[in-house]
C-alpha cells in the first residue's frame, strides 16, 4: 500500500507543484563582453507604444504590406541593429521549451527586417524569439529578445493564428487494444457540401464523384510521446471501397493524433482533415484506494458555508489522473465504503478509468457517496453549489482545435451520488416552500458547448443511487462528433431528480445533441433493473435531429424497469414523453420490455395531474421488440381518454408515430404487445390474465407521494416504500410472476 499511497500523494499535490515550479521558460545567459551586440527588438505595441503600426507583427492577412492573405501565416517586424551581420530568429509553440520544440531557427542577413512565417497551425499561439549575431563570434552576439524572464515582463511575443475554416469529419477510430486500431472513414460528400465547406474547397479541398479526395493515413505522435515514430500509409482503392484501415506495431499506452490528409494540396495545415486524439491500451495497476482522509484545514468546506462534514475532495485525484500519461488509461480507483467523498469543480472525463466502492467494503460498511458539490455559494444557503462530470473537454490550448479524443472504458460502480445541497423548482414554488432559494441547474454528466469531439467505447453506470441531479441526468450538446460505443446503465435508483420547471422540464435523461451527422449516441444504448421514481424530465429518450445519420444504426434497450409517475408533470404533447426520437436512422433497433409503469397519488385529496405519454418516432423504418409492459391501475380521469390504459398522448400502440405503425407490423410480437398490460386483459392482449389490476398501494409497502399537489415535497417519496408486499392477490399476479419491473422490490435487494 505505500506505493499506492505514494502516488495518491503526487496526485493530490500535483496542481500546486505546478503553480510553484518554475517561471516561464527561464533562460539564464552568460554575460560576455560589453562589447556584444544591442538586443534587436520586434515591433509590438509594447515597444512602439502604437496600436495602429502598420508594421507590427502579427497575423499576415490583416497587414496591408504583406502578400500572403493567409490566417495562420505569421508576419515579423523588428528594429535592426548596427553591426549585426545576420539576424537569428526562432519560434515554439507558446508552453513548449525553446531547445527541445522549436517550430522555426533560421538566419537571415542584415538587411532583412521582416519575415514571413507560413503555413501554421489554425488557433494557435506561436512565441517569437529574435537574436543580432555579431561577425566578431559567438561572444559579441546580442541577448535573445523574446525569451522573457522574471526581470522582463515585456520580453515576450506571442501571436496567435487565426481560426481554421470547418472540415469535413471522416474520421475516427475503435477497436483500440494495446498494439492495435482501426481508422474508419467515410468520405462521402454531404448535400450542399459547396456552401458547407466554401473555404475548405478554396484551400484545396476536393469532391470526386461525390467523395472527399483523401490520400494518405497518419499517425502523430503527440506532445506526451514525442520520440515515437510519426506512422503513413497510403490509402488504396480497396481500403476506399472498405472504409477503413487497422494499425498495428504501436506502442501500448502510446498517444497519438490520427489525421487523413489531401496530398494535391500544396500547404501541409490545409490538407488535413478533422484529427483525433487517441490512446492505446496498456496494463492497469493495482486498484488504487483513494483514501477517506477528511482534511481539518479544508479550505473549500469552509469557503462553500459547510460545517461539520466529513468528506474527502475527490476531484483534485480524478483531474490530476486524466492528465498523467504515466498511469495507463483504464485505471481502477476504490473509494472506502461508507465514507463521503466530494468533487468541487467540474470534472472533464478524458481518459477511460473505473471508480467505485471498495468490493471489500460493501458487504459491512455499504457504499461510498460521492457529492457532486457540496454547501452553497451563499452564506444564507440559498443555491447549491453543484457540480457535475463533463464527458470530454474543451481544447486545452488552440493546437486542438478539430481533434477528436478517443476515450476508453469509463465506468461508475457501487455508489451513491448527489449534490450535498441542491434545491428543485417545488423547494422554491411549493406551498412551505422558500421563495428566496434559486433552482439548482445540474446533471450527472454534461458536456461543454464547445467540447472537443470524442469517441467513447463504453459508459457504463452500475449499481448506483442518483438524487438531486435537477436538470438532467446525461446530456451532450455542440456542433462537434460525439460517439458513444456502448452506454449501459444497470440496477440504478433514481429519485428526487427534479422538476426543474413548472412543466418539469430540463433536459431529457438521455439527450442527445442532435447537430452532428456523425454523432451516435444511442449506438448500444441500454437502461436495464432500473428504477426512476417521479423525477420529472422532458423526455426519456430524447434525439430530435433529423439529419443523414451516417455512424451506424441505433439500437435502444430499455427493459425490466420500474417507472414511478414519470415525465407527468407537464400537460402539452411535446414534453414529458417515453420516446422522443424524430429521426433516428432507418433500420435502427428499439427494444421495450417487461417495464412496468406506475400512477400514484398521496390519496383522493391529491389533484395532482398524470400525463403519461408514450413515444413519437417519425421514423418509418424501425424493429421494434415491445412486450410485456405492464402498469398498475391508473386512477381516475376526468379531462382525457388514455389510450391503452395509460398514455394521454403518442401510445406505444400508435399507428403513426408509434410501435403500432401498420398495424405492428415491424414488432416482433405484433400489434397486441405494443399495447400496456394489467392483469386483467383490459386491451385483449393477455392469454394469462388473472382477471384484476393491482393499485399500487397493494403492490407496494408505501408507494404514496410524501406530500400532495403543490406542496414542496409533492415528487418526494419514502423509497424503500417500493418493496413488494408478498398478498396472494401479488404473488399471483403477472407482474409478480413474470418478473415485470425492476427486480430488486421483489427480491429484497438493497437500493441503496
């Protein structure tokens, strides 16, 4: 264990070491004669003290002297100096070292006061450095202008290119092993494509016979690794006509960016098309045990208004580990069972890992929770202070610009998460509720508007409690690729997750972005022994792009779960639905089965209202496996017809938007199996109905609301409530003896 704790060590105290190690690129030059040179100096406004000099360096498009309109060409200006027989000039990308990552070392004569550097990086900061050689030797030589150091505050320029034109996005990568990948691409040119890519095809970019011209596959090395071997291969027809390529001889827990490039294209930035980062494997250690060790001196604790909690910053460990390229992507971390732990800034998951309660644990001390966030902003404890993971990241520094990161395996298992404190839209408009306290906008994993894209080969979110994520559960959005391989979600319980409008709306507990054809958020999508008790969302599932999906088909699982008025809040057809998926792509897969969906109030005194609606799928072209599904009995309606039983819009059995479509020819079981089940053959499609419903108050122990409509904790329930009671009137009845529902109210297992 010293090992271990060794390194847990270097991870807690990793950021400070940065932030106290030395100043920036500190160049310690020995005083030669007092002979040398003047130091020439480049013309910035710091030394012209002009903010309109039309010979300051800076990018070459915006000079009206200069001949290049390029973006990411670079323009140097500097005062010469007397005696100088040459001028040496250098440049590194801004946070690289000058001896080890220079971009440019070149000479020029003494009659040059201007260069012109070409064919750069898009969006990125290029330092410039500039020296007067002396005929007279090395000795006599001016100091280098551009270094800086802790005497020179102005000793620096740094330019920073201009921003790329969009790309096409053809490529990614799966299947990655220790030694292996594979390059998948699809050149295909989408509709409208000439306007799309306007200044991509000026550059250089090409469509022949409707198929970007790519050539060649590359294979960087990135700044982690430097000293690997940059790989090429050039693309045949059959690899065109095939859509992909695999890799072999890398080197396990190498990083390297995969790019495709145009080779009719004179400069070398401009034939790129969109670039992804990607990691191999290797051989995780041990499991590392993060400690339960509550510091007195928390800083944070005391800065967020919290007294009295006994808990473990988590987030320093997990950011520090995404940032080690010493520890082999997929490492396992345990967290001691019972024991609080606490993220405090929002956590961007860019490298696969597993995080989870101690196996050894859980049997005497149960799980670890995890708060996503702790305290408040406020000293009267009016909003939450709340933070969440971020699947992916936004570009650390402009080089990253179109990169698309491969990630691997990220896995959540045995623990508890929530917000320590957290305030839904009832806690602040319900009758005893506290008008001052603001609604707590927060999910479990979000993503940045601007995050960079990625490729996920698995989520999975096992054995798990989730409460007070009041805006959503998993969401992703902007205009970049977003793949997620797999995505399970397995023997969770959901509750106290919202509203967090009038209508409970937020965000859709899988809300895909929607504005990326080659985005595949639902690739192998699987919510199964779930339950979710009255967390109001705007939908389920929710994916309203209607675009030309070109990743694949979607195939959706969502079976053996137990859902307690979900979604019902809101009255309007366009919110609160199952199923919200517009335009998945046609051939998908979407599988619902032996779910069982419970309407309950607090009493006949509770008015509260109970939308239940099924599914809108506009696509045409769709199997669909629904069977099973079951609801207790639904109480009574006054202002709608429920089709099936339940739904007040869009039933499963539809047949224009719904798994009825032709009359359920594209289910497996047919048009009877789309419809809800009951027990007692209400629908006609129960060959073993036992003749009677079962309210939920016979079901279960104590399946009623804690308060009734209007009242702070109208979506708050009691949730070992939901065991099942053991009457005959149960046990004979099909949700008992088909095993309908999440399988833990049966079988006794903890929830929790």
């Amino acid at each position: 264990m010293n090992k271990i704790h060794i390194y847990l060590m270097a991870l807690l105290t990793g950021v400070s070491m940065l932030l106290s190690g030395c100043n920036d690129e500190q160049v310690v030059e020995e005083e030669y004669s007092s002979e040398r040179l003047f130091m020439p100096m480049f013309r910035v406004e710091e030394n012209t003290n002009q903010s309109s000099d039309r010979y300051s360096c800076g990018i070459a498009s915006e000079k009206p002297d200069v001949s290049s309109n390029y973006v990411n060409d670079v323009v140097l200006y500097w005062y010469g100096v007397e005696g100088a027989s040459e001028y040496r000039l250098k440049s590194i990308i801004q946070g690289t070292d000058w001896e080890l990552n220079a971009v440019l070392d070149t000479i020029v004569g003494p009659d040059v006061l201007e260069f012109l550097h070409e064919d750069l990086q898009y969006s990125t900061w290029y330092r410039y450095a500039i020296q007067a050689l002396s005929p007279k030797g090395e000795a006599y030589n001016s100091k280098w202008y551009g270094y800086g150091d802790g005497s020179h505050q102005k000793d620096y320029v740094n330019i920073e290119t201009g921003l790329r034109y969009d790309v096409p996005s053809v490529i990614w990568t799966e299947d990655v092993t220790k030694e292996s990948l594979t390059v998948y691409f699809d050149f295909t040119a989408e509709d409208d494509y000439e306007t799309t890519y306007k200044d991509f095809i000026e550059a250089g970019g090409e469509v022949v016979n409707g198929q970007w011209v790519c050539h060649e596959i590359q294979l960087v090395p990135t700044a982690d690794n430097p000293n690997l071997p940059t790989l090429s291969y050039q693309l045949t027809d059959a690899d065109l006509a095939k859509g992909y390529v695999e890799f072999d001889g890398l080197v396990s827990n190498g990083a390297y960016i995969v790019q495709g490039l145009n080779e009719n294209v004179v400069r070398y930035f401009d034939r790129q098309y969109n670039k992804t980062m990607v990691r191999m494997l290797g051989d995780p250690g041990e499991p590392i045990l993060i400690e339960a060790i509550v510091d007195p001196n928390d800083t944070i604790l005391s800065q967020r208004f919290v007294s009295g909690l006994q808990a473990t910053r988590l987030d320093t460990v997990l950011v520090n580990y995404m940032g080690d390229n010493e520890i082999t992507e997929g490492q396992v971390f345990y967290l001691e069972g019972g024991k609080n732990y606490y993220i405090s800034t929002n956590v961007d998951l860019t490298k696969g890992f597993t995080l989870e309660t101690n196996p050894e644990d859980l049997a005497s001390k149960g799980r670890a929770t995890v708060y996503l966030g702790v305290g408040t902003t406020t000293a009267a404890g009016t909003e939450g202070s709340n933070q969440n993971f971020n699947l992916a990241r936004n570009a650390q520094d402009a080089a990253e610009n179109g990169v698309t990161l491969t990630i691997q395996d990220i896995r959540f298992n045995e623990i508890n998460f929530q917000p320590h404190t957290y305030y839904n839209f009832m806690d602040q408009n319900g009758t005893d509720g506290n008008s001052q306290l603001a609604i707590s906008a927060n999910y479990f994993i979000n993503m940045s508007s601007q995050g960079l894209s990625f490729s996920l080969s698995e989520l999975s979110i096992t054995n798990c409690t989730f409460s007070g994520c009041v805006r959503g559960f998993i969401r992703f959005q902007g205009p970049n690729r977003q793949i997620i391989q797999r995505l399970t979600v397995e023997n969770c319980v959901f509750h106290d997750n919202g509203p967090y409008d009038t209508n409970g709306r937020g965000y859709a507990w899988f809300a895909g972005p929607g504005n990326n054809r080659f985005s595949n958020f639902f690739q192998n999508l699987t919510f199964r022994n779930n339950t979710i008790i009255d967390s109001p969302r705007h939908s389920f599932v929710g994916e309203n792009g209607v675009l030309a999906w070109a990743s694949g088909i979607w195939n959706i699982v969502i079976e053996n779960n137990t859902f307690v008025n979900l979604n019902a809040r809101p009255s309007s057809s366009s919110h609160g639905l199952f199923l919200e998926i517009t335009g998945a792509p046609g051939g998908s897969n979407v599988a619902v089965r032996k779910n069982l969906f419970v309407m309950v109030r607090k009493g006949d005194s509770d008015g509260r209202n109970l939308y239940m609606k099924g599914m809108n799928m506009q696509s045409k072209n769709i199997n669909y496996d629904f069977q099973d599904n079951y609801a207790t009995t639904v109480p009574d309606w006054t202002s709608s017809t429920l089709a099936d039983g339940l739904f007040t819009h869009y039933a499963f059995s539809n047949i224009s938007n719904g798994a009825g479509y032709q009359n359920g020819a594209f289910n497996v079981g047919g048009y009877k199996e789309t419809q809800i089940k009951f027990g007692d053959n209400v629908n006609g499609n129960e060959t073993d109905a036992v003749g009677y419903q079962l309210t939920p108050e016979e079901l279960f122990r104590d399946p009623s609301p804690l308060a009734a409509d209007g009242y702070k904790d109208m979506h708050r329930y009691n949730v070992d409530g939901f065991y099942y009671n053991t009457t005959s009137r149960v046990t004979a009845h099909p949700i008992y003896t088909k095993n309908i529902g999440d399988p833990r109210w049966k079988n006794g297992d903890p929830w929790k």
